[in-house]
C-alpha cells in the first residue's frame, strides 16, 4: 500500500534552515510528481512545492520561492524540501501528497515551528 513518511522537522530560529524528507513507498514512486503541502491549525492545508515526476519540472507557492526548494532521489524513492531564510509565518505541519491512481496520499505530517 501507498505510504508516505515526513521527518525533518523541528523548532528553528528565524532565518534558519531545515530539510524536510518524504520517504515513500508502495508505488512507483520515478512515474508520480510529488508535492509539499502545509497546514496551520483552523486554515486550509496550502500547497507549498510540487516537482514532476522527473524533477524537471517545479513550481512554488509564491510565499516560498526563493527560500524552498523542492527536490526528488528516485534511486531512494524520497522527496525533500529545503527550507531557507524560515519566517515565523512558515510555521505549520508539512506534508507530502502524492496523487495516486487510488487515490490522493498523505503522510503524517512533520511540524515546523519558527520561533525566537
């Protein structure tokens, strides 16, 4: 079965950095774009990242581009978000999403918290 797995996350002071990872399983994960969501608490879950199945193709929310970075290893089926330059408006629970033939995926989510 399709699973997703966050890790990465944690407290980061702002101006900080942190890589998140997404290590999936249960699917070809080479022939699927993967993308990064966040949610906070009492607002909709926003799409962060996404990058196509062969990475050549990424787009950003406008609120992250030039501070995230997307990127994918298909030899170790695992998807990362590099985060620069948080601000404490990054703060949220982050997830890989995965748009499935079965269905849409999530992992369990990984909380970044940007605080002094």
């Amino acid at each position: 079965q399709v699973q997703l797995v966050e890790s990465g996350g944690g407290l980061v002071q702002p101006g900080g950095s942190l890589r998140l990872s997404c290590a999936a399983s249960g699917f070809t994960f080479s022939s699927y774009p993967m993308t990064w969501y966040r949610q906070v608490p009492g607002k909709e879950r926003e799409l962060v990242a996404g990058i196509s199945s062969l990475g050549d193709t990424i787009s950003y929310a406008n609120s992250v581009k030039g501070r995230f970075t997307i990127s994918r290893d298909n030899a170790k089926n695992t998807v990362y978000l590099q985060m620069n330059s948080l601000e404490p408006e990054d703060t949220a629970v982050y997830y890989c999403n995965v748009r499935y033939w079965s269905g849409s995926y999530w992992g369990q989510g990984t909380q970044v918290t940007v605080s002094s």
